[in-house]
C-alpha cells in the first residue's frame, strides 16, 4: 500500500485544486486563490516551493514553502537588532542564511496540509517522504536554514513532533482575534479598561469629521495607500516582506470578499485597511495611514473601532486582526493565539551558535500565556501612549501545553 505514494517538489501551490486545498487546509483563514495571488504578483525577495506527497492521485500531504535571505536579528528583541545587522556585515553566512521556510508569507499562519481520512501508517510514511525532500532541495537550493514558521497550537499539532529531533523552538509571533459577542458598539467600549474608555471616546469624537469609505474599486487612491503600506513596513520593527503595488491593484479583481476601507479627512485620503469580509470573520489584512493625519485623528484607533461596528451591524461573531502591536491590541480587547517557529540549520555547530543565541536574547511576545482580552501588564505599559499609532510588540507556549482550539471564521473556538 506505501508503494502507492509518490512525493513532488512543485513551483508555488499550483499543483493542487480549489476542492483539494480545502480538503487538506479546511481551517485556513486565507483561501487558495489568496495565497496564489501573493505568490504569483511576487513578493520582494521570495520565491515560493510546495512538496505534494500524493497517494495514487490524490494529494494527501502539502507543505507549503518559501525560500529567502533571512535575516537572524528578527529573532531577537528589538533592542539587540540594530547590533546584529551591523554584525551580518561580517558574517554574511551566519547571520543572513539563505532559508527554505514551511509555512506562508502573509498569510494568517503557518500551516501544512493534510488529508484527515488517511490512517498513521500511510501518514507516518507520507511525512518521511516530505521531509527527505525538504532536505534536498534545501541542500539544492543552498538553504542552511530550515524553519516551520508561525505554528500555532492546533496547526502545530499537525506536525509529527517525533520526526523533527535537532530542531530547536523558538516564540514566533501571536495573532490576535476578537470575539464579537457586542449588541452595540457601547458595550463594546464597556469592556475595556478605564483608561482605554476614556482614550477611545476622546479620539472618537475628534475624528467625527472623517469619512469612512468601503469600495472593491481603489483605483483612484492606489499610489497614496500603496505608499502608506510602503511607509507602514518600514516604520515597522518587524520586517519580513514586501507586497508589489500589483497586489493592491488585483486583489478585489481577483478575491471575491475582499475590499477596502478608505479613511478621508476632507478630500484627502488619510488611512485603509483591506480586509477579507465574510459572514463569519472579519480578516484584517493591512493597515497604513498618513503620517501626519493618521496620528492627529488616531485613525488605528478609529478604524479599529469601526471595524468593530461593522461587525456588530453585520452580525460578524470574529473580527481577526493577525501580527504586531499585541500591546495595543490587547487594550483594544483582542485576544492571543500564540505561534512556534522551529529551526534547524544543516551545519551542526552553526545550528549549536543559533540555538544558544535565541536561548539568550530570542525574540518573546509581550502578552504572556494566556492574556485577557486586555491585560494590565499591556496596559501600564502603553498608558502614557495617546499619538495614534500603535505600539510595537512575553513569553509563549509550546506546542504540547497549549489551549486546544482557537478561533478559525467560526470553525474552531478560540483559546
């Protein structure tokens, strides 16, 4: 019966069918026609791999992969990252891998698929093909750096742990979620903290003058949100990849519930957010703001809010806010899904270096295990923050000891 399966290596995800997508990833946030657009528009300085496992023609095993330079200091807490740029000056090798990467570049996750009728044993087998393969074309493509990234509990609890002895996991970066349980937007405002109501309210009432515009059409303001997009990822502590101007202009024309929410002061567009609306989640995928009137009218704030009262108007139970600023997210009242990156470099004593360096100064989320919708820990911290931005994102959980489900666009409960 093992006989029977045969593993690929294909270019990006196209090896596969809408239908056999959601058989293998039926959780997945993101749809295939997604991930294919990002993949296909290109993304800066990524090149995109799957390896298929099919057992006669049915794919039964899907690892999603992208290859890249990485660069080592986005492991490590913001403050150490200046000094380890400097130092990839000099060691290039150590410091800026070429990396082979399971998982997906902007998307919700990381994830692999996998076909839930198939028994152990043909899974079992199915696995040691895959990751025989993620060797050689590591070893191919000259990536000494292989990382499942952004694991999650429940994703991670696809992975056969017992096949992945000489990796080492590290705290990868949490997704935040709110559970929209709200019968008006004031209850939602009731929920949190003293001071995030009082804040809210204020910034609120100074941006009633702003206009709120939904539209599948940006065309008219593409050049000034792609240049906020461009201007958000690199004001960002956390830089990982770029989007082409092309996916902004396509995404609408090629995602059936994709559109934006354009902010306007006057006549001028000031902050968007493009989102992914559908009837049980709301996905936000993007934000980006004018600099300067962005932060007079707190419109991370407001649109936040907004998103919130869309939600609650159009009977929306999840809105998703995915990566960064757990701090101000959490005062917002969302919630953490915790995520895992696990590593392993091809060069023995590298890999030893890697792994006491990330023991040492590894990057640690800044809401702890199992953090309230807002926790006081965040709020101390972010009190005296009133500008309109964000703040930019303690300590994770593995994959063994964490809370079984999290919320999915309604398919799984949130931890």
């Amino acid at each position: 019966m093992l006989e029977t399966l045969v593993c690929d290596v294909a270019p990006r995800v196209d090896a596969v069918s809408p239908a056999e997508w959601r058989s293998l990833f039926p959780d997945l946030p993101d749809s295939l026609e997604m991930i294919q657009l990002i993949q296909h528009v290109g993304v800066d300085g990524f090149r995109f791999h799957s390896i298929v496992v099919r057992e006669h023609e049915r794919p039964i095993l899907l690892l999603p992969l992208f290859e890249m330079v990485y660069d080592v200091s986005t492991l490590v807490a913001p403050a150490m990252r200046p000094i380890l740029t400097a130092a990839a000056r000099t060691f290039p090798q150590l410091l800026r891998p070429r990396l082979l990467g399971v998982g997906f570049v902007e998307a919700e996750w990381g994830q692999v698929g996998i076909d839930p009728s198939i028994d152990h044993e043909m899974m079992a087998a199915a696995w040691d093909l895959a990751l025989e393969a993620l060797d050689a074309l590591a070893e191919g493509l000259g990536a000494h750096l292989i990382a499942f990234v952004n694991f999650t509990p429940q994703s991670g609890r696809m992975l056969p742990m017992g096949k992945f002895a000489g990796f080492h996991e590290i705290d990868g970066l949490p997704f935040a979620q709110t559970r929209i349980t709200y019968s008006h937007s004031d209850k939602y405002i009731e929920s949190l903290s003293a001071n995030m109501r009082s804040s809210l309210r204020r910034k609120i009432r100074k941006a009633r003058g702003v206009k709120v515009l939904r539209t599948r059409q940006p065309g008219p303001w593409l050049d000034a949100l792609y240049q906020f997009y461009v201007e958000t990822c690199q004001r960002s502590e956390v830089k990982f990849s770029m989007h082409a101007r092309g996916f902004f202009a396509s995404v609408c024309q090629r995602i059936d519930d994709a559109e934006y929410a354009l902010y306007f002061v006057g006549e001028r567009l000031a902050a968007f957010r493009l989102q992914i609306v559908r009837p049980d989640c709301l996905i936000d995928k993007y934000f980006g703001m004018d600099p300067v009137l962005g932060r007079e009218y707190s419109l991370y704030f407001v649109s936040w809010f907004k998103d919130i009262e869309y939600c609650i108007a159009h009977q929306i139970p999840l809105y998703h806010s995915g990566l960064t600023a757990e701090d101000t997210k959490a005062r917002l009242g969302a919630r953490f899904i915790h995520s895992r990156i696990l590593f392993r470099h091809r060069q023995p004593l590298v890999h030893r270096l890697l792994t006491a360096f990330a023991r040492q100064v590894g990057y640690q989320p800044s809401i702890a295990r199992g953090a309230a919708a807002h926790g006081r820990t965040a709020m101390a911290r972010d009190a005296a923050r009133d500008d309109g931005q964000p703040s930019e994102p303690r300590e994770g959980e593995g994959f063994d000891d964490a809370p079984a489900e999290q919320v999915t666009c309604s398919r799984q409960e949130l931890s």
